[in-house]
C-alpha cells in the first residue's frame, strides 16, 4: 500500500514543492538583489525535507506494522485454534501472509487459509495507516521547509552538510560490508576449527568432507589439494595466456595502430569482460574441453577425461585477457611522450624503447592490472564447475581433472545441508582462506606499484 500509492505521491509532492519554491526564492532574489543562497538551493533544501521525513517514517512503520498485524491477526476469533509452538504459530503467520499477497500460493498447514482473509484485512488496514503517516511527515516536512525561504536563510551549507553526509554514509557502508563479510566468515571458520585442526586443514592431502565421520575429521579436511587446484588454474594456467596477449595486446594498440584500428579493435577486446562467466563455461565445457581430450589421445593418454585443468584455465585466461590489457594500456598510455621521444632521439628502435622505457615506466598500472586478474582468476567458479571438474587431486598434469577452493564452496553450501555440521562449515574455513591470498595479493601489489612508481613533470 505504502509503495505503490505514497511513494508516487510524495515524489509528485516534491516536484511540486521543488517547482514552487524555486519560484518563490526566484521572485525573492529578483526583488532584493542578494540571497545567502541561490534559488536552487532553497528548492532542494524543500525536495530534502519532503523526502528525507517520508523515508524515515516509512522505515520506522515498516519495521513496526508486521509485529502489529500479526498481534492483530493473533487476537481475532479465527486465531483460537492454531498451534501455540511459536515456531509452528510463525510458521503458519507466514503462509497465511503470502496466501493474502498470493490467493494462488498453497501452503502446508490447514490454518494457514483461514488466517488469510484476517490477514488480508489488517494489511490494508494498517497499510493505509502508514500511508497517512508518510503523508503527513512529508507534508510537516514541506511545510517547515517552505516557511524558511528567506533571503539570510543557509539553505546551500544544509543541502551541502546533507550531501556531505550521504557521500560518508556510502564510504561506511562499503567499509560496513566488508567488515560484516570478514566478521562472518572469522566466525563460521571458528566454528569449523573447533572440530578440525587449522594445520590439517591447511597441510592435509586428503580431501573428502562426505566422509568425515566421528574422529576421521582431521584426515579428510586436507585442502591442499584445493588451494593447489586454485593456484594452478587461476594463477598459473590462466596467467600463460592472459599476461602474454593482454600485454602484447595493449602494446600494439599504443605503440602500433592507428587511430582506426584502435577504434575498432579495444573496444572489442574490452567486449570479453562482460561476457558472463556461465558463457564461458559453456564454452569451456563443450568446444575446449572435448578439444583439449582429444588432443591428450594423441599425446598417448588413456582414456582422457573430458574434464581438465587446462581446459578450464584456458578459457579462464581468456575471459581475463582485457583485466591485463585495460590496465597495461591507460599504464603505458600515461608515460609522458618526451621519454618515448628522447629514447627514439638517441637512435633506439621503437621494439627497444618499449622494452626499455615505456614497459618500466608502466610497471606499477601492469602489475596492478596482473594482480587484478590473478584475483579475478582464483574467485572464478563457473567455468570451473563446467570445465575442471570435482577431484580435489595433488597433481601437475594439465589433462587431469581437478577441482578449487570456489566449487568446494558452491558444492558444499548448496542442496540440503546440515548447517552445523563440519562438512558445512568448512566452505566459510575456505572462504577465508581465499580471502586472505586474495587480500595478500593485493598487498603485493601496492607494495610492487610503491617500489617502481617514478614521478614524471
């Protein structure tokens, strides 16, 4: 009720209000010739106090009114007869609140229909009660806001000072969010730890969460073979293919083509990254795979498996191909052109300028791009899932199958699972373990960048 009929409203009420303040601060600024704030102001200052109170008043009722529609739902006559378990008696709230959303939804319990007429009623009772709310606030809101139109009135520095605010509220809440990721997995990786050994889990060789039982946790927890999958696919494989070409890529489009052919051709490359990953895997499972498999036969392999960690960490190279070409290109892109021409000057060929000029002065911006796709690579799961395969194996053989730390995770938290049980949470022990090579990846990386950053006039 409050979404689909106050919101238009409140937005038709600040347009409304935006137009005619501005007027009104206009004809004020005509008439006395200076205003400690410019017209525009005075109308966002309004648009703010309009939308800002309906929001907050929204939040509120919307955190409140479910507590109060189950209470009067609960009170009803209907209601007598429902179980008094609060699990069950939630339970049944819940489907009586989606058959009222949802005539056509079936739900398990009996009581669940009867409820749904009771529900339906207090919804749209206390919805338009929320409504009226929202309403009001927003228009207390205008009106306060309208009154303050003046000529010495500070409405710049209050929608400034309101700006300044959304800007740190957006820098907390990635900051917030990253903290609540890192809080979630330190805490669910406890909980594995307290049943697993960290050195077995992180030395062990043997990988098989399906068959840890009683005192067999320690032996069958080894991730090694996991952590080796993830760094031979996606920063080993992966990494042959897309630092040559993404390197040699972005060296031609700025030292060899012309202006056409780099029109053309960059935004082509730059066309991989948006290709969604499950593509890839397509790709990878269907074309490569079957490929790599036969090109193993003739190499004298018996019985090769379709899937294999070359196969994967081809296509995976691929798809980061533009990571490492973008950063090398704006790298070597922003060497001041006197270097380049000093160097040619003094008689050195174009091939050894780049080598020895421009590739060093761009060193920082192409290792922080490796360094983006090598983190990019190791978080990679579909292509994986679709073309590596589900053998967690400690080996060096590109034809064989193997698997990662991120199909581990996707097989481990997916179907019906036991939510405490060690084999469950050892995909948050290996999330942060994923988290914390990627973080040390990026470590190096501003260490790298810091060491080699050269200062050009």
């Amino acid at each position: 009720m409050i979404a689909s009929v106050i919101f238009p409203a409140v937005l038709a009420l600040g347009l409304i209000g935006w137009f005619s303040t501005l007027a009104r601060a206009k004809l004020l600024y005509s008439g006395r010739g200076s205003m400690h704030s410019m017209p525009g102001y005075h109308a966002w200052h309004l648009a703010l106090w309009i939308v800002l109170p309906a929001l907050l008043v929204w939040g509120l009722w919307s955190a409140v009114s479910p507590v109060i529609v189950d209470h009067t739902v609960l009170s009803e006559p209907v209601a007598a007869q429902i179980p008094t378990d609060p699990v069950q008696r939630a339970a049944i709230l819940s489907e009586a609140r989606n058959i009222a959303d949802d005539p056509g939804f079936i739900g398990f319990y009996d009581e669940s229909p009867t409820l749904a007429p009771a529900m339906k009623a207090a919804q749209d009772h206390y919805g338009l009660i929320g409504a009226i709310l929202v309403a009001v606030a927003a228009l207390a809101g205008g009106g306060y806001a309208f009154t303050r139109v003046r000529s010495g009135y500070p409405a710049r520095t209050r929608v400034e000072r309101v700006v300044m605010l959304a800007l740190l509220g957006a820098s907390l809440l990635a900051i917030l969010t990253t903290l609540g990721i890192v809080a979630s997995l330190v805490f669910e990786a406890a909980r594995f730890f307290k049943d697993v050994s960290p050195i077995a889990f992180l030395t062990g060789t043997h990988w098989a969460p399906a068959n840890a039982v009683g005192d067999d946790l320690n032996a069958n927890f080894g991730a090694v073979p996991l952590f080796w999958g993830t760094l031979y696919i996606g920063a080993f494989i992966a990494m042959l293919v897309a630092i040559p070409l993404g390197l040699m890529s972005a060296i031609y489009l700025t030292q060899y083509a012309d202006r056409r052919a780099r029109k053309v051709l960059k935004p082509v490359l730059e066309i991989l990254a948006g290709i969604p990953t499950v593509v890839y895997g397509y790709f990878a499972a269907l074309t490569v795979a079957p490929a790599i498999r036969d090109f193993a036969a003739a190499l004298g392999y018996q019985n090769p498996s379709t899937e294999s960690a070359l196969a994967a960490g081809l296509v995976m190279g691929v798809m980061i191909i533009p990571f490492v070409s973008s950063m090398a290109d704006d790298a070597i892109a922003a060497v001041p052109r006197a270097m380049a021409d000093g160097s040619l000057a003094m008689g050195a060929t174009r091939s050894e300028t780049i080598k020895k000029v421009l590739l060093p002065a761009a060193l920082p911006g192409i290792v922080a791009g490796v360094m983006l796709a090598v983190s990019r690579a190791i978080g990679e799961t579909m292509i994986v899932v679709m073309a590596a395969g589900a053998t967690a194996r400690l080996t060096a053989d590109p034809f064989a199958s193997m698997t990662t730390v991120t199909y581990q995770i996707v097989q481990l938290l997916t179907g019906d699972q036991e939510f405490n049980s060690p084999k469950t949470l050892s995909a948050f022990a290996l999330g942060l373990v994923l988290f914390i090579v990627t973080l040390i990846l990026n470590i190096i990386a501003l260490r790298v960048v810091k060491r080699f950053r050269e200062a050009y006039e």
